[in-house]
C-alpha cells in the first residue's frame, strides 16, 4: 500500500498589509512546493474578527489576500486554494472541538495572554481562536503546517486536542506537527530592527509591502536604519541594521548574507543594491496582482470553486467528528 502523500497546509489573516517578510516565509516555500506536496492554502478570514475590526476593511483585504497569493504564484490547479469563511464546516467543527478543550489550556496560550494585555475589550473569540486555528488544520487531516515561532503553541494546541478527541471517541484526526518555513530568512522592520517586519506594524516606514510601488520600496530600503560604523557585516546580534539589509538581499537573490557582506564596503552601495533586489523580486507580484484585479470575475470564480472542493473533503471529516463525539445524524 502506498503511503498517503504529506499534506501542509498554511494560512493568511487579512489584517495589515502583506509584505516581503511574509512572501520569503511564508508564500514563496508553499508556491515552490506545491506541485510537490499536497498543499492548502486559504485566507483566515474569520481570524481576522477576533480584534477591533472594520468590516468594509476585512472584505476588502480578503480580496487583496488572495489575489497577492495567486499573483505570487499559488496555483489554485496544485493547491487548495480558499477563503476560510467560504467554508462553514470550520466553524462547525470549531465547536465540536471547543467540547475537547479545557478553558484553562485556551487560557494559558501565550499569544492570548499577550493580546489580551493590550485590549480594554477582549472579545470572546480570541480566546478561542486557537480552537478555530486547530479546526483549520484538523479538517483536511494536515500532517505539517509551516508556522513562526509565534505560532507554535497553537498547533501544539491542535496536536493535543486532536490526540485527546482520538482517544475520547475514537480515531478521527490526523496529528499535525508544526515544521520550521524552510530557509527564511527572518526579515525585521527597516526603521526598527530589532523587531520582526509585521503585517500589524501601525507605521509603513519598516515595511516592504507587496503593494509598494517601485519608488516606495526604493525610498524605505534607503532610508533603514544602520549604525554610525560604517562596516559592512553580518553580525544580527551586535548589528541589527546592516545585517538586516544583508539578509534581505540574501532572501531575495539566494545568496549567503556572510559572503554578501564581503562585497560591499559601504552602506549606500549595499542598500542601492537591496532596493534592486527588492523590487525585481517584488514588482512582478505587483504588477500580477494589478492584472488579476482587473478580473475580479476570475478570482471569484477560483475562490467559488476552491471552496467547493473543500466543502466536500471538510464535509466528510466533519461528518466523522460528529458521529464519533455522538450526534445523531439528521
Ligand atoms: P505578521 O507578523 O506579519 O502578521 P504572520 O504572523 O501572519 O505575519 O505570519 C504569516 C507567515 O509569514 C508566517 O508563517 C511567517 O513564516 C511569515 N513571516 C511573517 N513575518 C515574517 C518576517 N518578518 N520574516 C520572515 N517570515 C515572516
Ligand atoms: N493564525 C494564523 C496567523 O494569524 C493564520 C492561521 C489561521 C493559520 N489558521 C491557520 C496558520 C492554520 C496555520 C494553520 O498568522
């Protein structure tokens, strides 16, 4: 018998703007691999309700989000491609699974801790959206889901539930595994580079977005922060700046940050040479995404389709789940 092919799967918030940090880590391994292994890739929607948010703003990004992935070369042929809300058997097994949760393992999740500190309001799906998360992965039998550091415990968080619902009620869920994003490069903000460039990052100045015209991005590689040395070296730690620029430029040309170093002896020559980096590697995205949102029909029907298709893989694992934690069937 031959053994079932690895499936990963990874997902998009619509919240703040995407940028390169996100496309060397996150979308670029998914396109690369995704004629390789079994690969889902969706715009989490529903995630994006759990903070303040503006509902025209969400409609809207929901749009811009899948239309930057099949710009940046996700292959709706290759991949399952969709929007999460598109699909109701996430929410439906959300709560299926919210009754294999404690409150206490909801609670001690550290992001929730973290995001929770910075709001008067806490809305209550933010302390569950971990379980939504573990919905997410759990209902197309995810093996690996690429994720950051941060992300981490949630899928942990999927893991555990999946096991604890297994041994309740019986077989019903694959044990995802969270892998490192192969390779990437961490990409910090351009003005502040001690922290990581963030889509939720409230000033542009650090961020290269996918949407930055040409100019723009040239502008923020030139005005990064550096340090008053002078010396080009790749030292994270101790040169948080210059070593920024230089992983940049390795992400987007393949090469070592180390060696990169070497070549250049001043800081201008090193940041004219990232903003053309920046840009050959982003502009085309850019200029793809135009084009197809020129056709609003065509990503609509990629995404009426996707959907389609994952409501009937979702169907059938949410039909398992309910019978097995003892729902009559209708
Ligand atoms: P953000 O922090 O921008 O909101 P997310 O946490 O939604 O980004 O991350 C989405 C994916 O993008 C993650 O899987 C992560 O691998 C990748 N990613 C995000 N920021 C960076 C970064 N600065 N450098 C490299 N990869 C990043
Ligand atoms: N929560 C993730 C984020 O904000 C996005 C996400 C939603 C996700 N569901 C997922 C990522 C499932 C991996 C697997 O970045």
């Amino acid at each position: 018998m031959s053994a079932r092919t690895t499936r990963r799967l990874t997902g998009f918030t619509p919240s703040g703007s995407l940028h390169l940090g996100n496309y060397v880590g996150a979308i670029r391994p998914i396109v690369e691999r995704q004629h390789t292994a079994d690969t889902v890739v969706f715009v989490s929607d529903l995630h994006a309700l759990t903070l303040d948010h503006d509902p025209a703003e969400v409609r809207r990004r929901t749009t811009e989000f899948a239309t930057l992935l099949l710009a940046a070369g996700a292959d709706p042929d290759a991949c399952l491609f969709l929007v999460q809300s598109h699909v109701p058997q996430h929410t439906e097994l959300h709560y299926l699974l919210e009754c294999a949760t404690g409150f206490g393992e909801a609670q001690r999740m550290i992001q929730f801790k973290e995001k929770a500190g910075q709001q008067q309001h806490v809305r209550m799906s933010l302390l569950t959206y971990p379980i939504l998360m573990a919905a997410d992965i759990l209902i197309y039998d995810t093996d690996e889901v690429p994720v950051g550091a941060d992300q981490r415990q949630h899928v942990e968080l999927a893991r555990d539930i999946a096991a604890r619902f297994n041994s309740r009620y019986g077989e019903t869920f694959t044990l995802p595994t969270a892998v490192n994003p192969p390779v990437a490069a961490r990409i910090m903000d351009l003005a502040t580079p001690t922290a990581k460039m963030s889509k939720s990052t409230a000033s542009a100045a650090g961020s290269l977005r996918l949407l930055d015209e040409p100019a723009v991005l040239r502008r923020k590689v030139m005005r990064a922060v550096t340090d008053d040395s002078g010396e080009v070296v790749f030292d994270p730690e101790r040169r948080p700046g210059v070593s920024n620029l230089l992983a940049v430029l390795g992400a987007c040309t393949g090469a070592d940050p180390h060696g990169l170093a070497r070549s250049f002896d001043r800081y201008g020559e090193l940041k004219a040479a990232v903003a053309d980096a920046v840009v050959d590697v982003v502009e085309p995205v850019r200029q793809r995404c135009l084009e197809l949102a020129e056709k609003p029909d065509l990503v609509r029907d990629v995404l009426r389709a996707g959907a389609q298709r994952a409501r009937e893989l979702a169907g059938a694992k949410v039909a398992l789940a309910r019978e097995a934690i003892g729902l009559l069937p209708a």
